[in-house]
C-alpha cells in the first residue's frame, strides 16, 4: 500500500496484530517510493538511460524504475531486520486478518466512510501543513536581502553537505521545504536553480537535462538523487499519520531519522566510490 501513497500504508499496520511488528512496519513503510516520487523517479531514469525515446530507451528506464523499487524493497528487508533485533521481543507473534461478516452493502454508509472518514480526513491533514509551508516558501524566493533570496543563502549553507552526499545545497534545501509533499522537491528546485519567486516546470526532458548540466550534475549526482529520493524522510502526512498511529512523538522522530540517515550515508558511499574510480 505505501507504493501507492505511505500515509495509508501506515494506516493500513492496524492489521498486524502483534505490536512489534506494526510498529517496524510502520517505521519502515516511508522506505517504498509513493506516488509523489514516482514521477521524479521516473523522469530521473529517463536523464539516465539518455532521453532516447525509443523502445530500448523505454525499456532501460522501466529497468531502472525496477532496480528501485528492488532496492527500495531490500532496505525495507534490512531496517526491518535491524529494528526486529532492538525492539522489545514478544512471547507469542502473530499474524491476524480478520473477515468480517459478509452484508448487502449500503452505498450511503460507505460513500461518507470513504469521504469523511478517510478522504477528508487525509487532505486536512495535509493542508494543515501544505498551506503555512507554501506561504514559508513563498515568502523566502521573495524575501531578497543583498540582492539574493533567502532560499539562496539557505542553499548556501547546506551546501557543504549536498557536495558530500554527491548532491548540492540547492537539492538539499528543496528536499526539505518538499517536507509537505514530495511532488513539490523538483518544482522547488529549479525554481532555486532558475532564480524565480514561485514554483515552475520545465516542458521536455531535454530542458530539464540542459539545465541539470548547467549546474554541474552529472551520472553520480543523478545516481545520489534517485538514491536520496527513495530513502529519506517520509513527508509531512506521513508523519502526522505516523504519530497518530503509535501515539507516540519519538517513534515518529525515528520514523524520520531511520530512512534519513541511511540515505545519507548511501549517498556518502556512492559518491566516494565515484571518486575513488574517476581518480
């Protein structure tokens, strides 16, 4: 289910009846790539195999997209394996999928269920934080002291730590101020990159490429980002449906630092691989 969106991959433990094992699964869920990331992914691949366009060019991106959702997998494996270890064990584990009782369904019941009970509930929680971060990111591509925005001495002091992950502070900072939904990181990014004061889009892949160029990316930034896409930490519903669900603010906090850390360091790893071969 967190293919599809995490929050409801979260929402969708209650079903693991041990303890335990909800609450890794939980901790784990933000490891799947949702459907916010799904179109950085893709586009990222697409730069990747050369914007050919051609069936073998299709075919290598698809490829691609795989291997992600392959490695995506395995980390979800690994944490899951390493919590398993910390966690407070349990005498008797199991799993319990309970059927309920088969009835004619009553459409109207299941209509305000479905709106009020999910829908809705889901899309206040994130306005509660797509709106004040908006009006945040607004106000620093605007907010210009010294001729530059504040989004660009932001950039500048994460950037250090984007040339170590094999990324830049720019990338650093829009995966930030994407907390409340991954889909907004790569508008955010080139609006850094492009000097505007509000989100944008690049029409073609060729643009986006030309542009990334430009700012110096080449194959190990593009690996770094897909691998800091996959794994970082999980957006702003995520967490709200996170604590929610445990009750709890430091499963949440680690819920964040667990896929954090470990995309910061896979990216440490790559990019020093990188140098070590380039010379």
């Amino acid at each position: 289910m967190g293919l599809g969106c995490n929050a409801v991959g979260v929402t969708g433990c209650r079903i693991i009846d041990s303890p335990r094992d909800r609450l890794t699964a939980i901790l784990t869920n933000s490891l799947m790539p949702c459907n916010g990331r799904f179109p950085t992914l893709i586009l990222i691949a697409s730069i990747l195999t050369g914007i050919s366009g051609s069936f073998t060019g299709s075919l290598k991106t698809a490829l691609i997209l795989v291997i992600c959702i392959c490695f995506s997998i395995f980390m979800t494996f690994l944490l899951s394996a390493f919590l398993s270890k910390i966690l407070k064990k349990e005498k008797h584990a199991s799993f319990l999928l309970e059927l309920p009782p088969y009835r004619k369904p009553q459409f109207g019941k299941v209509i305000i269920r479905s709106v009020l009970d999910r829908t809705l509930f889901v899309l206040g929680r994130a306005l509660a934080v797509a709106a004040p971060a908006g009006l945040i990111i607004w106000l620093m591509a605007n907010i210009c002291p010294s001729g530059n925005s504040l989004l660009y001495y932001m950039a500048s002091f994460f950037e250090p730590l984007g040339r170590l992950m094999g990324l830049d502070g720019i990338i650093i900072l829009a995966f930030i101020l994407g907390f409340p939904a991954n889909e907004i990181v790569l508008p955010i990014m080139l609006m850094i990159y492009m000097n505007q004061s509000q989100l944008v889009e690049l029409s073609g892949i060729s643009s986006l490429r030309s542009l990334f160029l430009i700012q110096g990316w080449n194959n190990t930034t593009l690996i770094c980002f897909l691998i800091f896409t996959l794994i970082h930490w999980p957006c702003s519903t995520t967490c709200l449906t996170i604590k929610k669900e445990t009750g709890s603010i430091k499963w949440t906090l680690l819920a964040v630092l667990f896929p954090t850390i470990c995309g910061v360091l896979l990216c440490m790893l790559v990019n020093g691989i990188s140098h070590l071969i380039t010379g």
